[in-house]
C-alpha cells in the first residue's frame, strides 16, 4: 500500500493541507502542518501566472518567487521533507511549464528522487495530457486530476482515465480560496464521484472553519483546506509556524470527531 492510499482511512476523512514552496519558512511550516495533525500535504510550487488560484495564493506565489524560490529548492525542500516525515504523503501542486520546461521525464525522475507521492497539475486538460502523465505513471508517481461542479458525465471518464492517488474535487467553479459551494451540491458530486471510481474523492476551495470541514467530512474521503493556511503565513511569516500548527489542530479534531 502506498503513503498516498493509506493516508486515507476508512473511519474518518483524511486532512489535506496545502502552502506555497518558498513562502515564509515552509520547513518549519510542513513541520507544523505535520504536528497539527494533517494527513497529506500538497506543496504548491510557485508561477508566475497562477491563473487557478486567488488572492491568497497569488501572493503567496509573488513572495516565494520574490525570495527566489526555484524548482531545485523545492525539490530540495521535498527531499528534505521525507527524510524528516517518511510517511506522510506529499504531493507537488501547480503548473505545467515548470514540470515540463526540462522534459517530464527529468520532472518524474525528480520526484522519484525527493520521495514525493504525488503530482497535480491544474492547467493540463486530461484529454491533452500526452506527455507529463505518462512520465508520471511510468515513473511510479500518483497523477491526482481534478473534477469540478461542471464535469459531467460524458468527461468525468477522460478525468478518471489514468488519475491515481485521489480524485480532487474543487467544489466552486472558479479561482481558489473566495467561496464555499453549498453542502447540499457537494454531498451529491461526492456521490456521484464515488459512484463512478475507486480512489478516494477529497473536496476543496473555500474551505476555512472546522465547521465546514467536519460537514465535508462526513461526506467525503478528504478535505484540502490551502487559501486559509497560507493566509496565517501572510499574516505571521517566518513565525507562523505554532499559529499554523494550532489552526490545522481544530480542523484534524473537527474531522476526527465528524462521523462520531
């Protein structure tokens, strides 16, 4: 069983939480992430055009790249990471341009490397996804695709087609970190989702309270919560460690205690 596959137990919704690579000290906030209880982590790797995300993280993004954060450092931070957690998963999350500007393969052979899980990249569309997911794939790296409230079921298969890991649902149509979808309309896409694959489906985007966490967690295999994280980093920088450890605390209790 993989770190990805058993970070989602069958008693409880898995925690998902993202930061931005380069924002702040992210060694000591992956550590904090890690002792607040969460259960998989996704790095985003900074861009210049973060053209899925908001506000949040768009600043975040300008701040890493303002600090210099490079690829090299991020895949550094990774190896890092695993030699100090070596089971809890780790996914890298961002934009097709710096995963395929030297080659796929030379991206998949990286992650191998640095011991990461797992690899989303938003701006790939599955059915155009010729080159990076099968580098992936063959590589023995967990391609986590997205599906949104407009994923019907005539594409939600090409979706499905090769995605491994978890399925990520982004339950608002629209940029990163401004809205909450309504619990009614996530807890039938959750249906729906599992109905049609076996990999757990974790929900995400605007997610902010343990309240609306342990509502997702009653249904849900996961939930991501990023935009409220990396505003704590904003707000605290390199001392936002112990501010974002007791955050992600009340979201891990709030889950743990959802299905009770």
């Amino acid at each position: 069983m993989s770190r990805l596959s058993s970070a989602f137990p069958a008693d409880r919704a898995a925690l998902v939480t993202f930061i931005t690579a380069g924002d702040g000290d992210t060694a000591a906030n992956l550590d904090a992430l890690v002792a607040g209880g969460a259960d998989v982590i996704e790095l985003g790797m900074p861009f210049t055009d973060p053209m899925a995300d908001g506000p949040a993280i768009q600043k975040a993004n300008i701040r890493s790249l303002e600090a210099g954060t490079t690829t090299a450092d991020i895949f550094a931070i990774a190896t890092a990471f695993r030699a100090q957690h070596p089971n809890v998963p780790l996914v890298l999350m961002g934009y097709a341009n710096p995963m395929t500007i030297r080659g796929p393969e030379w991206f998949a052979d990286q992650c191998v490397k640095a011991g990461v899980d797992g690899v989303i990249c938003v701006d790939i569309p599955p059915e155009e996804d010729v080159e990076l997911g099968p580098a992936l794939r063959a590589a023995g790296v967990d391609l986590i695709r997205l599906a949104t409230p407009t994923t019907d079921a005539a594409r939600l298969p090409a979706v499905l087609d090769g995605s491994s890991g978890f399925l990520y649902y982004v339950s608002v149509a629209g940029i990163t970190g401004l809205q909450q979808a309504a619990q009614a309309s996530i807890e039938d896409a959750v249906a729906r989702l599992k109905a049609a694959t076996d990999i757990p489906v974790a929900v995400g985007f605007g997610v902010r309270t343990p309240e609306q966490a342990a509502a997702i967690a009653k249904v849900a295999d996961g939930v991501v919560v990023g935009s409220a994280i990396v505003e704590i980093i904003a707000e605290h920088g390199r001392d936002a460690a112990g501010p974002v450890c007791d955050y992600v605390a009340s979201l891990a209790n709030a889950i743990k205690a959802a299905r009770g």
